[in-house]
C-alpha cells in the first residue's frame, strides 16, 4: 500500500464560477416557470377584473357582475351547498374513520380500499350514475321503488338541491375519512386507558377523550371539503343546471358564453378567491396548533377498541357508504355501457356490445378523449413531479434565493379554485402572443399550475426524510449538485416519486373544472365530453366511455399500489 | 508551510458569531482534533473548511491557496478533500463496493485502477467480504468502516470526520478510535476530527485545539492540554481538576492555608500575583508520599465517597483555605474529619488565565 501514501491532486485547477454550475441555471428556469404558471395567471385574472375589456381602469366589472341578485344568489347557493356537503361527508367520513382506526369492526381493511375507491372515482361519473339511478321517473331506483310498491313514481330525485349535496358528498368524503384517521392513528390507546382508569365508560371516553382529540384534524378536512363544493363543476354541471339551481361556478361557465365576458367572470371569482384565501389560513392555523400533543410523533401503543354488537353495526354502514358510493354506480354504469338504451332496464334483448365498439372505433370524439386524457394526465403528472422535486430541492436545500418565495408560489395554487385559475390562464395565454387556445399545451399547462402543489408537498415530504449529509457527502467527493440529485436523492426516492406521479395522474384523470373552458374541438378531455354527452342524453356511450376510464385508472393505482405501498393515495397532505 | 491554514476565521448568524477570529495551521500528515461542548463551532469550523459553509471573514487555504475567503468560496466538489459524517452518509442505493468506488468515477479512475484500489482499501478496512453487501445489511461499526474507506480511497488532500464515533456503544467506539489512529499512520492524509469527547480526542489526535463559544482557547499536545492548561475552560473540560486561588512570588506557587510551595515549572507568569491554579485531582495525595511530590500541609477530610476504582475525598486546610478534590487508591482508607499530611506533584498543577 506504499503507493497509496502518495497523495494525488486530485483539486482541479479550474475553479469554475457560480454561473457554470447547471444546478444554477436549472433552478433559475424553475424560478421562471413558476411565475409563468402561477404568477402571471394569478395576477392575469385580478389585473383583468379591475379592468374592461379595452383596457382601462374600472370597476364596472365588479359592478356588473355582482350588482345583479340572481348573481349573487349564485353565491349563496354555493355557500349552502358546501355547508351541507360539508355536513353529509362528516357523517360519512367519521364513523368509518373510527371503525377502521379504532374498533375491532371486521374488514376493516376492505373498508379502507373502498374509500380508496370513492376517492379514485371521477365525481362526474359519479354524478352520471346517479342521474341513471335516482333520476325522476326513469331512475332505476325509482323504477324499482314503483314496481316493488305498485306505486305510479318513485320518490327519488336526484335534480335537486339535496341530491346535488348528497352525490357530491359521496365523493369527497374520502377527505374527512383520511384527516380523521390519520389523526386518530396517532392517538395512543394509553390516553383512552387514562379515561377509562378513571371511571370513563366506552362512550364517554369516546366522546370526551377521542373525538376532542381528532376535531382539530375534523375541522381542517370539513374546511377543505367546503371549499372543494363551492369550487366544483362537474356535478353541480350535470345536476344543479337541470335542477335550475344557480350556482358560483355554473354563473361563472355562464359568463364564458356569447358574449364573452372574461373580466365581468374575473371580478365574480374575486369573492370567492378572497373565502378560499382565508379559510385555507384558518384551516393551516387550526392543524399547526401545537396543543395536541397526542395527535404528534409516535402514537405509543395502540388496541382496536372492542365495541361487542356495535361492530356489526358500523359493517353495515361501511358496507351501505360504500354500496351508495362504488358499488351501485359502477354496476349501474356496466349495464348502461352494455345496454341497447338505458331507459329499457336490464335483459338479454337490450344487451350489446355495441357502445364500446362505437367509442373505439366509430364516434371518434370519445376514442380521442380517452387519448387525449390519458395523454395529458401522464404529461401533466411527469412535469408535475420533476418540477414538485426541483421546488422541493431547491427550497429545502436552500440552493436558490428567496427559497419561501419559491415555495410560496408553487404551492399558491392551492387557494385558488379550478374554475378561477382557469379564468386567469385563459385570460393569460388563450390569446396572442401564446394563442393557445383550444392546444393540448394550454390544457397540460392548466393542470400542471393546478396540481403542481400536490407535487411539491408529495416531494418536499420525500426531501425532508433524506439527511442532507447523504448529499453532502456527494459533494465532498466531487460530485456536484446534480450529480448528487441523479445519483443519490431521486433514487431515494424513487417510491415517493412514483406515488406522487400516480397522484397526480389520477387527479388529472378527473378534473373538469380547469378543463371545462381551456379545451377546443382536439383537445377535449373525457370529463368535458362528459358533460356534452349528457346533455345528448347518449348515457349509453357515456357510460361505455366512463367504464373504459375506470378500467384505466383502476389499472394505474393498482400498479401504484405495487410500487409505492398501499396507502400511498390515501395519506394526509 | 502548512498544508491547511484558518486565518482569523469568522462566522455569524445575525448578531451571533458562531465561530470567532479562529486560527489554526495544520502540518502535512497532521491529525488535529477540534474538541469542544456542543454549540462551541466546531461542526461549523468543519463545515466551514469543506466549503458547505461560506465565511463571515478570514480566510482558509489549502497549501497557500485560498479557498474560502471574502466573496468567493470554491465550493466542496472543487476542494479535493473528503469527510466522515456523523451519519456516516453511506448510500443505501449502492452496495459496499459502490460507494467506495464513487469518488474514484467522479475522478475518472480507469475501470481497472478504480477496481484495485476499492479493493485495496477494503481489504485494510477489513470489509473485503462484503464488498457487494447493501448498507442496510451492515451494522453500526461496518458502516463506519465503509465511510472510511469511501474517504480514504480518493487519497484526499484534508480528510475530515465530523463526530465519527459518536452513534457507536462504548465498545465500538474505542475500538474504532484505534483504528482510525491506525488508518491515519497508515496513510498520513492531513485531518481534521471534530469530537466533544476528550477520552476520543486524547486516543487518536497529534494536537487537540479547544474551542468555546467559537473561540480557540488553546491548540496542544494531548499532554500539554491535560497537564498544563493555560485556561480555565481547559483545565475543567479536560479531565477532572482543582481550580483554586493561589499566588504566584520568585517563580513560587502558595496556596492559602498551606505552609509548602510549588515550583512554577516553567510557567510564565507576572512577578507577584495572585492566579488561578488548576491542580489534578490525581496529583494530590493523602499522607506520606516520594515520587516528587511536595509536602503542603495539614489538611483534614470533609467528605468522601468510594468509586471502586479510587476514593475521591474532599478535604480542607486545617488553616483555612479552599477545599480540595483528592483521587487516593482505594486501600488508602481515611474516615470524615480525619487529619492527614498533603503532597502535591508539580505535573499535575498549571496557571491557568
């Protein structure tokens, strides 16, 4: 080893400066698309409703759009809707929450994979299904009401007020259910053991001691679901505007229709913007409290709570949630895609083949959704991750300057509603110079803004588990930083990187509302088909079509699941 | 000149310096350990020579060169050093053999040379075996071999380790602590050690510089640290001691309430004064003694309690005068308020500012 003593040079004699560095131009041009993805539409859409459409200062548009009562009863039947959502998804969410987190209620674990199921659910399919099963008179639920009862109609109408809630809580209950039991699963059994120690009997240490303990985590969600139902338009698209319920967002598509009127839309969203800005603040406000000790760090030990008889009762809630949310309106839509027509109920005569082979092959506006979906999702999803892991890197590692600022603006999207970002894209880059409109880009563009803050949070999680001296110890050796990222941090985490490319391809999958007014003739999605086939009234292709999605989707968290572990969807962030 | 130079180094956070006006040269081959309490600066010291951390002033170099300095920092890929870290930072994507080959491919080590000298050094840190194991395979010791020897096989101009030992069990760590010695006259590679234990920092360095509160209170020899500390942090961080008032006259030492003097055993100090005098528990002794040591005076037992390996009495001048900590062996029985002579050996006892 005599040779090994003499010591090599190995320092170059170059020493680079700062400007060489790649890492200092990737992150530069990260700075720059994330002011324009997020700064310019942002500052787009409130520039525009202070302004008419020849550009000069005005309130008119404010004026003009909220002086009018129906307007602003729109408003308020948003502001109602979410509130009951809000209050039907606590009570779906929470007593399936505390059966499978803490009783020992069987299949609990089925339990969980089918509010997995419920979240994967695209809620405009949802919605379609529910048309079909509740709708008035030719609802199969109806039908099978009057034919049971002898009765002329059945009692069901899903074009209400109240089945609007109903439909949309089914599908975004899942939140209250991930919020309450990831908190719950922090609740160590030595707290619950303390009550009853002291005389507690099961209930009361449930409702005195458990529950106090999680409402934080129930609130937070309840917050974020509100905001969701205000800011969603699929269902409220394809139920509320038959109803002839107005709402903020089925006003704010109206003001996309001839005439154009982008800054009176601007200026309506403002309100609605400002709400979500607050309430999402107070929601942060509420969950960083750090009171509850209990609902941090490792947990202790833990016993499923043996609730006797009870927990046959809560199996057969489960089971009805998970009936009303999975079960029947995926049947529902295998034999509407394998019937003749729909409204003729379900035999051999009106059995066919025909509706795939129609989207597959002859109504080629589906077959191009399908592609055009599954294609945007997954670019959407890849952009979205290596751009959530360069913000999360840069910010975390302290490379760039301004790292809050940095992270500030990528995850500002979160506060502003589908429809509202879309307002501010479409004002941004519909027109010249961009002219996107109607571009598959303007579409992969509006979802990577929109769901750029998921991958960021997915990411930053991931960055935050590595010790920053797995890095470091690259460096010292002579790595530079993107050898460091290529050869150490994304092999790390690779897992987190697939689950969070799943994510947001799944959510891709689903979204309508940023979609609704940025997609053109060869760029429709299959949510915006959606809404146009329903108003045809072809349930048949559309259920055909919406089957296909689930199948695909279905497939995609599958291998998910594979990869990244169970719970990779279902996790608090 | 000095292979690795600190001039006046500096670092602060806000108003807070962290690390102040610190200085140090080390000799080629030199293996010198920055010991101190946490928070002292030490691991920004360190950092700061691996060009993780830029500096608030002063300057580092390399072999005159300087590479950290006002405005411009050559940042770590650029340095040609290579660290330990308190993880250990061993990859857990690669196997054994991988990580030890990484710095070489980022050299541009031919395939074959790289080959050998991964093999080389495993075979010197005892891990040949394992040469295709994955991290997670490894225990605490093993892994601390691997982050060796990924260190070493670049053959780096400064090797730093940044409290190597201080996830290992009591065992392990001094077991490491001799093979780290052993590694380092092995391969004489310039290093810089960061430790808050001194036993670690007593087995393994050629100086040890002190630091508290950022500041370098002394650089020395583990001998001269112990036995001649120049400061009162020193004399009470390293090892146990006796700090007492005394005064210093014709290059004499005189304790209060005791009739015998110390030489001053070269020591530098004013004419007259009174000083601080830090003397070793172990360098005081109960009853009659030769071996060098001075008779003191008579002193009587207040407490005492029995540790196996030796009594450790308190005892106080008959005159008056400052109590004092005794190490005796433990056949040397003497009950509280029991009357014995005192001697004191020179070595152990220092002027400390």
């Amino acid at each position: 080893m005599s040779e090994a003593v003499t010591i090599a040079p190995p320092m170059r004699a170059r020493i680079p400066n700062r400007m060489g560095d790649p890492a200092v131009w990737l992150f530069g041009t990260l700075i720059l698309l994330l002011i324009l993805l997020v700064a310019n539409p942002i500052l787009r859409l409130i520039w525009d409703s202070f302004h008419t459409a020849d550009g000069t200062l005005s309130f008119s548009s404010y004026a003009a759009a909220l002086g009018r009562s129906r307007n602003l009863q729109a408003l308020l039947n948003s502001f109602y809707l979410g509130v009951a959502v809000t209050a039907i998804a606590i009570a779906l969410g929470v007593p399936l929450a505390l059966a499978v987190s803490r009783t020992n209620m069987p299949a609990r674990g089925f339990t969980h994979v089918s509010v997995l199921a419920a979240f994967v659910m695209p809620n405009f399919l949802g919605a379609i299904a529910w048309i079909l099963l509740a709708g008035p008179n030719a609802g199969w639920l109806n039908r099978l009401w009057s034919e049971v009862l002898g009765t002329d109609r059945g009692p069901f109408n899903i074009f209400s007020f109240w089945g609007l809630a109903f439909v949309i809580a089914l599908y975004t209950y899942p939140l209250i259910y991930v919020f309450t039991k990831s908190a719950l699963d922090l609740v160590s059994t030595e707290l619950e053991d303390a009550a009853s120690i002291h005389g507690a009997g099961k209930l009361r240490t449930l409702t005195r001691v458990t529950l106090p303990l999680v409402l934080p985590s129930i609130v937070g969600a309840a917050i974020l679901i509100f905001l969701e139902s205000v800011a969603l338009y699929g269902t409220p698209a394809l139920i509320a505007i038959p109803a002839g319920l107005n709402l903020a967002t089925t006003q704010i598509v109206s003001f996309f229709e001839y005439p154009l009127k982008v800054e009176q839309a601007a200026a309506f969203s403002m309100p609605i913007l400002a709400l979500t800005v607050v309430m999402l603040y107070l929601q942060r406000r509420l969950l960083a409290r750090k009171g509850f000790v209990s609902v941090s760090g490792k947990g202790g030990e833990r016993r499923p709570f043996d609730v006797g008889a009870w927990k046959w009762v809560l199996l057969g809630y489960s089971a009805l949630v998970s009936l009303l949310t999975v079960v029947m309106p995926l049947i529902i839509l295998v034999l509407a895609s394998l019937s003749k027509a729909w409204g003729r109920g379900f035999s051999a005569g009106n059995l066919t083949f025909a509706n795939f082979y129609n989207i597959f092959f002859e109504q080629l506006t589906v077959r191009s959704a399908l592609v055009n979906t599954v294609t945007y999702s997954a670019v959407t999803a890849l952009v979205c991750v290596a751009m959530g892991m360069c913000v999360a890197y840069a910010t975390q590692r302290r490379i760039t300057p301004f790292p809050t600022l940095i992270q500030f603006l990528a995850l500002a999207p979160v506060a502003v509603p589908g429809l509202i970002l879309a307002i501010g894209l479409y004002a941004a880059y519909a027109g010249p110079p961009f002219s996107l409109y109607g571009t598959g880009a303007l579409v992969v563009v509006a979802f990577t803004t929109r769901f750029l803050p998921i991958a960021v949070t997915a990411c930053g999680a991931g960055v935050r588990s590595l010790n920053p001296e797995l890095e470091e110890a690259v460096r010292i050796l002579g790595g530079g930083r993107l050898t460091a990222l290529g050869k150490v941090v994304v092999p790390l985490l690779n897992k987190t990187l697939v689950g969070a490319f799943i994510l947001v391809f799944v959510i891709c999958t689903k979204e309508l509302s940023t979609a609704v007014f940025l997609t053109g003739p060869a760029s429709r999605v299959v949510s915006v088909l959606t809404l146009d086939l329903s108003e045809q009234g072809n349930y048949e292709s559309l259920a055909a079509m919406g089957v296909v999605l689930v199948v695909i989707v279905t497939l995609v968290v599958g291998i998910g699941m594979r990869i990244a572990g169970r719970d990779f969807m279902l996790r608090r962030s | 000149m000095s292979k690795l130079e600190l001039n006046n180094v500096r670092k602060q956070y806000g108003a807070l310096a962290v690390v102040d006006d610190l200085s140090l040269q080390l000799r080629k081959g030199e293996l010198v350990t920055l010991l101190g309490p946490s928070g002292c600066g030490k691991t920004t010291t360190l950092r700061m020579i691996a060009g993780f951390i830029e500096l608030s002033g002063g300057s580092i170099a390399v072999d005159g060169r300087q590479i950290s300095g006002a405005g411009r920092t050559v940042p770590p890929e650029h340095r040609g050093m290579s660290m330990i870290f308190q993880s250990y930072a061993i990859w857990p994507n690669m196997t054994v053999a991988e990580n030890v080959a990484f710095g070489l491919n980022v050299r541009r080590v031919p395939g074959e040379e790289s080959k050998r000298r991964v093999e080389e050094m495993l075979d010197v840190v005892k891990l040949g075996a394992l040469a295709q194991r994955y991290p997670a395979e490894l225990s605490g010791g093993q892994q601390q071999r691997v982050a060796l020897a990924r260190a070493m096989v670049v053959r780096p101009e400064v090797l730093l380790l940044d409290e190597p030992l201080s996830n290992l069990d009591a065992n392990l760590r001094e077991e490491m602590a001799g093979e780290i010695r052993r590694l380092h006259d092995e391969f004489n590679f310039t290093t810089v050690y960061v430790t808050h234990d001194q036993t670690e920092a007593m087995t393994i360095s050629d100086r040890i510089a002190v630091l508290n509160l950022g500041k370098l209170e002394q650089i020395d020899t583990p001998w001269n640290l112990y036995n001649r500390p120049r400061t009162r942090f020193v004399a009470g961080f390293i090892g146990q001691t006796n700090l007492v008032e005394g005064h210093v006259r014709d290059g004499q030492i005189r304790l209060r309430g005791l009739e015998g003097v110390l030489p001053m055993g070269g020591q530098a100090a004013a004419a007259s004064a009174d000083m601080r005098i830090s003397i070793r528990p172990q360098s005081l002794f109960l009853g009659p003694q030769g071996n060098g040591a001075l008779p003191m005076g008579a002193v009587s037992v207040v407490a005492r309690t029995y540790l196996g390996e030796y009594w450790d009495y308190l005892v106080r001048p008959t005159a008056g005068g400052d109590e004092l900590k005794v190490h005796a062996p433990p056949s040397s029985v003497l009950d509280v308020g029991h009357e014995s002579l005192l001697s004191i050996d020179p070595a152990g006892v220092a002027l400390v500012s």
